[in-house]
C-alpha cells in the first residue's frame, strides 16, 4: 500500500469552517488521490452478485486484504447455514475508548443483465467517464499515476456507489486516521455484509452466531444515496423491502395469434389486467388495508421532514417526466408511505425477437417498500388476498396441473420473498446527537435529517438481534442509477464520504 | 436423389375409398420414407430468419437443388429493392394442359429465442421425438436407412411446420407424380416466397417485376395447419395481419425503487393500465369503431362455417384452460373478427435478474388480424387514437427530446408494420370447385370448407397485382407450435400433406 503524507505545512494551512481534522483528511487524499483509485477500482473489478459464489470469494478475501494493508485485525464471519456469503469483519481497540461503533456497508451488488448497459461500460470492467452519461459523458482513459483526478468524474460499474464505496470509503477513512497518527475516539469494528442484495436473507443467523463479538453502541450504516440538494444527510430509518413474484398462466403452449387469438386467453392482457387493478392513477394502492398498521411519525420526526429541502421539481427535470404519482404528494411524503412497485414485466419477445404468438405465462416482479408498522409477510398477504379477489387461484407451484387447469379460469403463481420490516432509531438518543454533530462538522453545508430513507436495509434486524440502534450516513451521489444498469459514483462523493466517515470515527 | 418404385402388385393393391392415385402415391413414398425424410432434415438444418441474410440465401440454394434433382426448371425471382430473400420459382409444362396452378409455400421461417426451447431441441438442429412435448415425448435418434419410421413421430425445429413442410410437400407431390410416369392435368409453376414471417414486405414487388412469368389461373398455397379435428382442410381465404409496438417511457434513467418508488411514474404500471383499456374481460376489443367495415360473409360461406366440426372443448382441453375469451363466442366466430393480441410485454427484468428498480420504459409488441373490409393502416390508426384518448403523447421517434418529455404527462412511442388485409375467394368459382373434388379424393374423412383462416398470408397480393385467386391447402397438425419455440410437425401430417399434393396437380 504506497500512499504519501503531505508536509505539515499544508495540512495546517487556511482555516476552514469544516473541522482541521476534515481539513487534514482532505489533504492526504489529495496526496494519494490516483492510488486510492486505483485500489477501488481493483474491488470493483470483482463480480459481485450473490449467486455467483466465486465472485462473492474473491470480493470478500480482496475486502480482508485491503483491511491487512491498513493493520486491521479480519475474520469471515459465517452463517450457521452453510455456503451463505459470509460477512467480512475486523476491529479496531482504541486505549480508553468508552464507546464501540459498528461500522457496515455491504459488499454484493444487484445481478446485472449486461446487455441493458451503455455501449463501452460492462458491469465488472469499470471505467471512468467524464460526465454522468445523462450529461453526455463520454469514456475515458483510466488516470495515468500522476494524472490529475477531477472530482466530477464518475467511476461506471456495478456497485460502484452501491455498496463498494462505502466499504472503500469507511476503510480509507480509517486509513486516513492511523496514517495522520490521529486515535479513533470510540472501539471500531467492521461488518460488511455479504448478501444485502439477495434480501440479507442470512444475516439473522450471523449477526446471532456472533452477538458476543458484535457487541457495540451503535451502528452507522453506509449505504444509500446522500440527499438530493446534493447535501449530506443522515438518515434515522429505512423502510422494509419484501419481494413479489406474480406469474399468470394461459395455454399451456404457445398459440398462433392468428388462429386462436381473441379466443385463447392471453396471458400478458390478463396480467396487464391484474397489476391495474392493484393502483390507481394517481398511483394510490387500491389494494384493500394496504395503508393500515402505519406508525405515525414523532413530533421531533415530523420537524425534521418539514425541514427537508423540496427537490421535487429539481427531480423532475433531472429524471424527465412531467407528472409524478401521487395526485400532487411530495416525493418525501411518498417515500414515508406503503408502496407498491412492478420492477419488472416479461411475456414471450418484443422487438427483433417479437412473433405473432399468444404467450403461455406472463410475469411481473414486484416489490413492496414498508414502513414502520407494516410486517412483510402480511404486507405481501393483502397483496394475495387482492389477486384471489380478481378471481385467481393462486398457488406457489412452478408447474401447474391439468386438473388446476381445468378448474379455475385464472390461475397466478404468486411468491414472496422473505423481505424485512422497517426500522427507525429515535432522533433525540444521546449518540444519534453525537453522529449530528460528526457529521455537520464534516460540511458548511446544511446537514439534511431524515428520520427515514425510501430505500430499504434490513436494520431491524440490529435492534431484534443486538438491541443496538443504527444510524445511516450515506455517501454515492442520488443520480447514481443504483440497483439498473449503468450504476456509478460521482468521484468527489468518494472523496466527500472519506472525510465523514473520518468524522464519524472521531465522534 | 436415391429413390425406389415399388413393384406394381403393391400399386395396385386393395381398394381404398381413396383415389387409385393417392395409393400409388402412398405406396412410393414407404418405399423411400427415410430418404425423404433425410433431405426434409437437410432442408431444416439451415437458419431461415429474414434477417439471417445468410441462411436465407443457403436455404433458397437448397430449395433450388431439391428442385433440380427433381427435374425442374428453376430460377430465384428478385425484387426491385436490393438485398431482399428472391423467391424460388420454377416451372413445368404439361402438353395439352389448359389451366395453370402456381403452388406456393414460403422457406424462411418466425423469429427464434434458443433459450425458450425445451432441453436437447435446437430451432436449427432438427430432432426427432416419439411423441409431441405435450404428450411426454422424448428425443430419440434420427432413423437408420432401413428402420421403420412411426407417422406419430414428431420433428421438432424452427419451420419444420411452418413452412419447409409445404416446400417439402409440394416439391415431394411433383417427386412422385414424375417418379410414377403420370403426367399433371395442370401447368405447374412453383412460387416459395423467402419473407413471409416478416409480413411479405416485397412481395408485391416480386409479383409485379414478373407478373408475366407469374400468369396463373390459380395459386394453391400450402400453409397453416388442416383442422384442430384433424380432417383435411380447404381454405378460401385468411385474415390481414399488422404489427404494432407500443413503448411507454418514464424517468431517463432507472431509478432505486425504494428512493422513487409511487413517487417517479412506473412505465410497466403505465403500459399495463394502457393495455388493459384495450379489451374487457371477455375479450371484446373496447377501442372505438373496432369491429366496423366488415364486410359480412355469403350465404354460402356462412353454410360452410355452419358445417366446420366444433373443436372448443377438444381444444381447451388440450390446451389447458377452462375459460376461453369471447363470452362464449365459439372459435371459428372469432376468427372471423378483427382481434387485438398481445404477443409479448416487456419492461425491465423478472426472475433471477430482477432488480429493485423503476424501468425508464415498457414495450409492448401487438398484433391485429383483419377481416374483409379492414385496412391495416386504417385499423393501426384506430389503435393509436384510442392511445391519444387515454392522454398519450404518441411519437414514432425511439429518442424522446426533453422538450417532449416536460410538456406530456404520458408518452408512447408507437410503431406499426406496414401489414396486409384480408383476402377472401368465392367458394362456389369452377376452380374452386376442382380443388374441392381434388382434396376429397385423397381422403376417406370429411373435409372441412373454411371461408377463412384465423392466421394471415399476403393473399391480397396475389388479387392486387396478379388478378388471381388463391386457395389454402394446409397439411401441418394443429399442434405444430408454429411461430414459437418447439416448433414440430408429425411425421403422418407431411405424408398427407405428399397425398394431397399430389392429388391437386392432378385436378
């Protein structure tokens, strides 16, 4: 690991509203910025979706060797279930310290379909652009050893923002301190999470394996978009996140259009039929109870979210759309809501592949974002109980027999993942004033609090498992196009995340 | 061309309700099955994609020997436009014939998708099995010279169906008729259209550079499959065919799905509210003025419709649905109305590569089949207003401009096909009436009379530009999935199909 240290006389040069040590940080990133990269890009190189056991190996034994290069004491942390991705951890004793903070990021990323990517980018051979692509970026060189890095430029991959910066950023952020000879103020460990992506479906098992070593005061979760103001923000909760599968049967083979077409059914208008009817169009849930158990915010909550600045319109016209859902609800009302999203629909070909066929099945994936109050599982139930209220029978079964066939006029395979509920920690808690303060230290910016994200990490699980609150403190840019093709990360984010996690460690 | 005449004993043989020269023509092709169906294999083996320019051209050249090796005169017959697949014609003259029958078929083949293929079946590497799919049929071994092929054996592979089987049959039919000294009642002249499956779109051209080559008194087009009853049919006309594509857009980039999930528009929840306005539950195409300018059917049409064998309940049965569309409407009714089908949907990804995101867009691939009376252009065009009453901005343009995109609240882009209309001949012609008495003469059953097929062929060319009328003679089992993956062709259907064949040239 080659990295320099500047002469003292820069680091202690102008005074800045930031704090020196951010100040300090700053400047021995600058010093290192092409190595630093250099050494991200390498992790990003690595696939990392969870069903490929291999890639997932080589990101977490990369990850251990980036912790041995800063003098990190690492151990894989396994499920009681075998061939899970183990979390990645270590951990740092600080003399005197009173508290200990848990470090997370998570480092699988979303599968990838790489022919949806722009020309040139592929989703595990990174390459910087010049631009966001939305800004016409175009793909350039690699940085040359002692080439000057602009801020503005972006790195494309998958989890490029989501979530390798954030164990790159919390890990160089680390470094940062042993190399300016500056002590932690609290006990650090780190976790990174191997299967975020997937659903943390395991990370129950880990996190009770090992409660012993994963005792701590908190834990700063990074991961997510900081706000878009382009301000930092930290985040208090997230919503719940279940996962739907709904697949409409008709025919058990493909038909001619022509001959049976307008007689056989078609899956895809049945389907079509089926997922209208679930909203209306002002993008309101029209399945029944769908916003019932919600807990309301606090007091302190609903003045946090009052202060939040307004980016909707700024949003629309960054994204390209006139009219948003929600019959003219804000978008950080929205995301404090129950929602219900089709992420994706499939029936036989369209374009070159289309063929004048009547499908055999159509497909939708849909997902479920829940908030404080909402259980997953009966969350997905009402999702259920509305398709059988259209006249379905539903069944879990891949393979649907004759006799089913025979007796019911709809038929829709629903499944459901196993999702998690919503978490929030109290905004007022002694430490979540502590991370406040680190974090506006960090910035001369404003400091965005939100008591939750739209986006979902399963941090329930820290208060049901640990009994410890958590605390999100993002870092990518918003307009990263994480979880799609195309996902990147603005590099001054990398550089901006550095110094708060640095503040954070100092807290 | 290696081939065997049975002794005459055979030829002779018991008396059948059949025409004496349907037996000698069956009795020939036992004598040489495997042979035949070696360079059926041959002729299957070759990818007939329009837009595989390649494969076209090797499969026309094949045709061309097939043809050769029978003893025709042949020739590829170009359109004006450059680069389009030539047909393959040929011709033979029958001393004292009056009349001229041109037999049509088309050698390229629908769109292929290797992935939707069942395991061990290639579109382009021909298979045998013992049994269809649906019945639990297994792959077995391509017969040895001398092993006894089961006429219930199926093949499986792109066009083995629709339409090398017609190529096949009809060069086979001429195979025999010439293998056995008999001499056809008719001028023959072959026609095997190389763009069928992808709406023809030269056709016209390739019938007006040589009309005077073309003069016929009739075209026998062997396409589409006999009746789902498993009789023989005749067919007097098919219906028109458009393709329509339909994408609705929604934010430029993907987005996270929990940051801007019910908040940023889902273009899959857009286009499937779109298209579920379009039908009602029973099927009933809900867009204005649909059903208009049909032109109605004869009395004589409307005896024979009276005629054709139900085939409802054999058919859900078989196809494995209780309840079909059309509130009780029979099959051949709606196939005799315009339809409106959805061949495929697409937005995002389903399954494994599903991801949390919000689309940037959903497609929609449609096709409307037309009765007598509909124009193509004229039934598209009803579509795309019914798009504009539901609040659509419609462009043609696959890029859409910002400018676009902050003025609509709802954007389509909307593509049609150039398409056909519909063609219907007079039963009650003298000619018809000959391909009548010829098609009964090469079977024991019933034949059915239909005034018209639910699929489509350019036939209208053929009246527009040539003022000739056409009939349809199919030979393919109803369940050949003709148009989608695995599709096959029973053995015992091309032998019919030889049968047939060969009682028409003999008129």
């Amino acid at each position: 690991m080659k990295r320099y240290l500047l002469p003292l006389l820069l680091i202690t040069g102008f005074a800045s509203a930031q704090s020196p040590l951010v100040e300090q940080a700053r400047n021995y990133r600058k010093a290192n910025e092409n190595a630093l990269l250099s050494e991200f890009m390498g992790l990003l190189s690595i696939p990392n979706v969870v069903y490929d056991t291999i890639g997932i190996q080589k990101t977490a034994t990369y990850i251990v060797k980036m912790m041995e290069a800063r003098g990190i004491k690492t151990q894989l942390l396994d499920a009681t279930t075998k061939g899970v991705p183990p979390a990645v951890y270590g951990e740092v004793n600080v003399p005197n310290a009173t508290k200990t903070v848990i470090f997370y990021a998570h480092y699988d990323g979303q599968p990838v379909n790489p022919n949806q990517w722009a020309e040139g980018i592929e989703p595990f051979k990174s390459v910087f652009l010049d631009a966001s692509l939305e800004k016409g970026g175009k793909i350039i060189p690699a940085p040359k050893a002692n080439e000057k890095i602009n801020p503005e430029w972006r790195i494309y991959g998958r989890s490029a923002s989501d979530d390798k910066a954030g164990v790159f950023s919390i890990l160089t952020a680390y470094e940062v301190l042993t190399k300016l000879g500056i002590q932690p103020s609290v006990n650090i460990k780190f976790f990174f999470e191997g299967e975020e992506e997937a659903g943390s479906t395991h990370l129950s098992e880990i996190l009770e394996k090992h409660k012993d070593k994963l005792k701590s005061d908190l834990w700063v979760i990074c991961d997510g978009p900081v706000h878009q103001s382009g301000k930092k923000q930290v985040v208090f909760g997230v919503r719940g996140d279940v996962n739907m599968e709904v697949k409409v049967y008709a025919s058990k083979r493909p038909l001619h259009s022509g001959h049976y077409g307008n007689w056989a059914p078609n899956p895809a208008m049945l389907l079509s039929k089926l997922l209208a009817s679930m909203k209306d169009d002002n993008g309101r849930v029209l399945i029944k109870d769908f916003y019932d158990d919600v807990v309301p915010f606090t007091e302190t909550e609903k003045k946090a979210i009052a202060k939040v600045p307004p980016v909707d319109e700024q949003m629309r016209n960054e994204l390209g759309f006139m009219r948003a859902e929600g019959g003219g609800k804000s978008l950080v009302e929205l995301i404090n809501l129950p929602s219900l999203n089709i992420n994706g629909i499939s029936s036989a070909n369209v374009g070159k592949m289309a063929a004048n066929v009547i499908p055999v099945s159509a497909t939708a994936a849909l997902d479920l974002r829940l908030v404080l109050g909402n259980d997953a599982q009966r969350q997905a139930q009402k999702v259920i109980d509305h398709i059988k209220a259209q006249g379905y029978y539903v069944t879990q079964n891949e393979s649907i027999t004759d006799e089913e066939r025979m007796k019911y006029p709809l038929i829709a395979r629903v499944t459901t993942g196993k999702g998690y509920n919503a978490q929030r920690t109290k905004m007022d808690l002694p430490i979540a004033q502590n991370v406040i303060k680190a974090v506006k230290s960090s910035t001369n910016e404003e400091v965005v609090l939100m008591p939750s994200l739209g986006g979902s990490l399963p941090l329930f699980l820290f208060e049901k498992y640990l009994a410890t609150p958590t605390i999100t403190v993002p870092i990518a840019n918003h307009d990263n196009n994480q979880h799609a093709e195309n996902e990147n990360i603005r590099i001054q984010n990398i550089w901006n995340g550095i110094e708060t996690y640095v503040a954070l460690m100092k807290m």
